[in-house]
C-alpha cells in the first residue's frame, strides 16, 4: 500500500517526501483555496516538482466538454499529473474520452461500488471512494473500500483503489487490511501515525541511562 498526502501545501509535501514515506499528493480545489494561489498551474508545477510520485488535480467545471478542456491542458503542466475528474455522468464521458488519448484519470468522489465499477470500465487509473464523508453520513466507507477491492480483483480491473477522505489513523489501518493500494491523508494524519508515547519515552530513557553513565562514543 502507498501513501499519498491530501493537501496543497507544498511545504507539508516536502516534508512527507523527505521522510521517504509519501509516493505521491492528491489535491482538490477545497485543499488549493486553503493554501490560495495567483496560478493553479504554478501552484501544481510547483507541487510536482517535490515529488516524482503521482499528483491529482483536479478540474474545475461540471460539463463534459469544460472537463475535457482543462484536463487536456492540466496533463500538460508536469509529466506527473493524474487529472481528478467527479464521478458523474459528465466526469464518466470525460473519463473515457481522456483515457483513450492517453491521459491519466482519478476519478474522485467515489461513493459507490457501482461508481467503481464504471470508473474502472471507463478505463480511469485510481478511483477514489471519499471514506470519512461516508462514515459522516453514517455509512461505513471501510466497507465500501473493501467491496471494491474484491470486486477489482475479482476481474483483474487494472484500476488503482486510493482511499481518500481519511480522518485518522485507524481508518489507515483498515485501508492496508483490506487491501487499498492508496490511501491519501491529511499532513495531520501522517504525523499521528509516526507518534508513539512509548517510542518517545524510550527514547528518552535509554538517552537519559547512556548520559548518566558517562559512557563514551568512540
Ligand atoms: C481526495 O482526493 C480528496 O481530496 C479528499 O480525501 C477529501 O477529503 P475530505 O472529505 O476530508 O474533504
């Protein structure tokens, strides 16, 4: 399972990516307004010039042909762009048509396993079932992220399963149980899933025993 950073702040990115866990970013147009930018493409050229690894953007427009447009240029901004494109019926057409000219989709806001499936027929390269929003609602978005796990493996779908909208790091864990091969969290999330009292109160005693031994480093 790879992780991804959800966030537009590059400085959140640099650091996920010097810590040589984080594979790739996913942005939405909530997460840019948060970091606000004079220019989406510089904002995005930026962003992937951090990572190597896979970076969603996503468009901003509802119809099929506005969608098309701005993914034909976004795939233009940098060699590592995936276009996120909303799984509806517009997002669905858009998919297909830029998948066949070679352009990456995500298909994002995913929140059924029938939008999976026609996500993946669509020929879209992740699909991204939003967990946290459905759990809002009192569904169980874990769930759903299995079923199409085993739906996709079930027919070999090639499409890449990404587990977005995570709140904490149980809901990281269940991701990697269940088989997501992505799952994009908050910056906050990561940190709360490196931290540990007991590692921190180790570290400080066996810092604490060597000083007071006066033992030397040589
Ligand atoms: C995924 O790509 C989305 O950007 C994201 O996970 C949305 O999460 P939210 O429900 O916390 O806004």
């Amino acid at each position: 399972m790879r992780i991804f950073l959800d966030t537009a702040n590059v400085d959140e990115i640099a650091h996920g990516v010097k810590l040589g866990v984080v594979s790739g970013v996913t942005t939405n147009p909530s997460l840019v307004s948060k970091v606000g930018c004079q220019s989406y493409q510089e904002l995005v050229q930026k962003i992937c010039s951090i990572t190597s690894g896979d970076v969603s953007v996503e468009v901003i427009e509802e119809d099929a042909s506005g969608m098309l447009a701005q993914a034909r240029q976004i795939s233009k901004w940098a060699s590592n762009v995936v276009v996120k494109v909303p799984a509806t019926e517009e997002g669905l057409e858009a998919t297909s048509i830029l998948t066949r000219e070679g352009i990456r989709v995500n298909m994002t806001l995913c929140f059924s396993l029938n939008q999976a499936v026609l996500a993946a027929l669509a020929g879209a390269s992740y699909v991204s079932p939003f967990v946290g929003r459905l759990d809002d609602i009192g569904e169980d978005g874990m769930a759903l992220i299995e079923d199409i796990v085993k739906v996709f493996n079930r027919y070999s779908y090639e499409t890449r399963v990404l587990a977005a909208s995570i709140r904490h790091p149980n809901h990281v864990l269940h991701a990697a149980r269940v088989g997501a091969h992505v799952v994009t969290m908050p910056y906050k999330v990561l940190k709360q899933m490196i931290k540990h009292p007991l590692t921190d109160n180790g570290v400080e005693r066996f810092l604490t025993d060597w000083r007071q031994s006066g033992s030397v480093f040589s």
